[in-house]
C-alpha cells in the first residue's frame, strides 16, 4: 500500500492541463466491443480504473494498441466468450466497478454477457436494477449463479421497446443505449441522463453508425441498425479534474490557470464555485483562479444559510462535493452540504475534523460547515483515503494544512487522478510518494 507525505503550505503557480474524462472514456472503451472494426480513442488517461479496464479488454480478445502518447486503438474481432465464464474475467471485472458496462455491448452483439457484483469505491449501494430493467425491457434475461455470485445475460434477439427510468443512472443509461444500438425496432428512453458524458458516448455511437436522437436531452430515441464500423473519438477533459483543481487554488491561496477545460461542458460547476465566494475568470477556454487572502460562502436570497446538493445533470455532479466540503473549511461564512445520492461519502469528514475543521455531520447525508475564514488552519495529520473522491479532499486539505501530512491507501487516488504528484509538485507543490 503506498501513501504520499504531503509538506503543507505552498503555493502552486502556473498552467495545468486536466486529463481525459475517467467517466466517460470507461464507457467509451467498452462501447468498441459494438464492432469488430478498429475504434481509436484520444485523451485517454493514465489512471488505474482506466488501465485495469484496458488490460481486461485484452484479456478478452479485443486487440488494444498505443498509437499515441494517450492515444488507443480497440478492435474487437475475436472475443473470447468462454474466458467471460473463467474465474480470472470474474475476479478481475469485480474489482473494477467500469466493468457493468461491458454487459450491454456484449449482449447487443454476441447476445450473452456475464458479469459479477461490481466493485469500486466504498461510498454506499449502488443499484445495478436500472441497468438490468432496461436491459431487460429489450428482450434479456438474467440468471443468478450463486456459487460464482455472477450474473448471466443472455438474449436470442433484442427488441426496441419504450422505457422510463426508474432514475437517471449515467452508467446505466450507457449500459441500455450501447444495447439499445444493435436492438430491432425503435428503443425510446425516458428519464434517461444526460451529462456530457452520456452526450459523448451518443456522439460516438452515431459515428459509428448508430442512428440517436434527442442527445442532451433526458428523452433519447434509437433507431436500430444492424451493425456499427470503426470510428475515431476524442474524450473531454475531466471536469471533475477541473473542479478538483479550482478547489485546490483556493485552499492553498494560489495563482493557478486551468487549460483547456471545455467550458461549455462544465455545466453549473464554476458557478457553484463562486457561491463559496471563490473568484474565477474565463479565459476563452481556461479558467484562472487568482490568488485570495479570504472567500465568503453566499446566502440565499432571504438570508439563510446556503445549501449546496448534488443532482443529475444539469445540476452539481456528486463528485465534487467532498472537494467542496473541503473548501468550505477555510471560507467565511457557513454551508450545508447535502449528498444526496451516496449514503457513505461524507464519512471521511472526521478525518477534517481531526486537521480541525469545524464540521457538524447531521447524518450520512449532511454536514454542516462553518468556516474558519483561515483564522484556524488546519493541522497536518495522519489519515487514509477511502474512495477516489475522498481522496483528492484530503490531498486539497494537507496541501493548504500546518505541518506533515501522510495519506495512505494512495491507489484508490490514482484510479481516478493521473500522475498527481508530478503534475502538482511542478507547480510548487511538496508531495512525495513512498
């Protein structure tokens, strides 16, 4: 297990560049298994879900490679489906939650997938039934194997059909519209999300071939068609990334300019920023965040306290609330966090406390921060990272803290983020992995 020694108090200067959306080039990678031609995808990053997700489609036959610094080229001619069945495809695809996408391209084109429980982050349940449903409203049917805990999927011909999601799952609806491709007929799904993310797969898919209206929208129609070709796609950057690194300017009082962000494609985040009264600039297609002495939370328009929740797209990803939370720490004023979707992400928050913070958690849902407006800074201390996003929090919080930090179970930061260290220690950080 490695950790990283963090020296806090250093001001980071200069341009960053946020990596390929984590996110959405897991489903893109498993929507290459939809054609036996070669797929090419740019701005692929680094990380460890990615790389696992990489390795898996090679062990499954799909022939995967590097034809540029983060540029791949897939082409799934010769799947093994019997290695789907091996105990070596259930113990790698389990602990890598991105893997529960493979299910509806592998249904779509070879009319049989299997998949275990899926793993991941330890940030709560994580419903698989509207991926099943959906999939299943196209003419699939599950099995349960005990013995193996995985699930069969099997279906002689799917059939488009008409669904309203039970909620608005990104993966899940990724899982339905990749089956939903290959489908007879016309398949229209309501409630469906529609984060950039999904608006990419659907952009991908029609280059490919596949015939998708209402993109960007929560009503999407697809048209079947009876097969896809190879395409070439270009991933977004990762706006949890972006979000990441205007938190982390703020908290450690830097001047930083974020490159390259895809501005458009950032929805409500800078704004939900500038609530926290941090100040930001658009610089065509850059954010700089300037250095600030001080930030002040905004109140409602009545005068009570501001709440900040996550929601589906349009509204503020789940993602970046654990880096809110962090920044709220050293504002001035206070904030009520509430996440909705995950019952255990703001547990790490007694780990801010222990550096100092003055946080109330209400319930697994809700934390209250009242800021120090930096008249407390926060203590170096010792702690572990307990998912992706938790992760990246606490790094934000040693970074700007008194003192020597350790963090430790570093890995569950690199799934997510691409060679963090590196990146951050040549703007001016101390951070140093052991």
């Amino acid at each position: 297990m490695a950790s990283f020694v963090i020296e806090g108090g250093h001001r980071l200067e200069g341009d960053i560049y946020p990596q390929g959306a984590k996110n959405e080039v897991l489903q893109i990678i498993c929507a290459t298994l939809l054609t036996a031609e070669e797929v090419t995808v740019h701005r692929v990053p680094d990380i460890l879900d990615v790389n696992n997700l990489i390795q898996l489609m090679r062990d499954m036959g799909s022939i995967v490679k590097k034809v540029g610094i983060d540029s791949y080229s897939f082409q799934a001619a010769n799947i093994d489906l019997n290695y789907l069945q091996s105990d070596e495809f259930v113990k790698r695809s389990a602990s890598l939650r991105g893997s529960i996408m493979l299910v509806g391209p592998m249904v779509a084109r070879f009319g049989k997938a299997f998949t275990p429980k899926p793993g991941g982050d330890k940030i709560g349940r994580r419903r698989l039934d509207t991926h099943f449903i959906g999939i299943q409203n196209l003419g699939a049917e599950f099995s349960y194997n005990g013995n193996q805990r995985t699930y069969e999927i099997t279906a002689n011909k799917l059939r488009g059909t008409y669904m309203l999601l039970d909620e608005a799952s990104v993966t899940g609806t990724a899982n339905i519209v990749m089956a939903a491709v290959l489908a007879e007929g016309t398949t229209t799904i309501y409630n469906a999300a529609c984060e950039p993310y999904i608006q990419q797969l659907c952009h991908m898919l029609n280059s490919m071939g596949a015939h998708i209206s209402g993109i960007a929208s929560n009503l999407l129609t697809i048209q079947g068609v009876k097969e896809l070709h190879g395409t070439e796609h270009t991933v977004l950057p990762d706006m949890i990334e972006v979000g990441s690194f205007i938190g982390m300017a703020a908290m450690t009082q830097s001047n930083l300019t974020i490159k390259n962000v895809s501005y458009e494609n950032l929805g409500i985040i800078p704004n939900s920023f500038s609530r926290l009264g941090i100040h930001l600039e658009q610089r065509g297609d850059d954010i700089f965040v300037p250095a600030q002495e001080s930030y002040q939370i905004e109140s409602f328009m009545d005068g009570s306290i501001m709440t900040i929740a996550d929601a589906p797209w349009p509204g503020l990803t789940p993602d970046l609330l654990s880096v809110m939370l962090v920044v709220a720490t050293q504002a001035k004023g206070s904030v009520l966090i509430h996440q909705k979707m995950f019952e255990s992400r703001l547990f790490f928050v007694d780990k801010l406390i222990d550096m100092g913070a003055q946080i109330i958690l209400c319930d697994p849902h809700r934390a209250v921060v009242i800021g120090h407006n930096r008249q407390m800074h926060l203590r170096g201390g010792n702690m572990t990272s307990p998912d992706i996003r938790a992760g990246i929090a606490l790094l934000i919080a040693a970074m700007s803290a008194d003192g020597i930090s350790r963090i430790h179970n570093i890995e569950q930061i690199d799934r997510g983020y691409q060679d963090i260290e590196g990146r951050l220690n040549a703007l001016g950080a101390r951070i140093t992995r052991i």
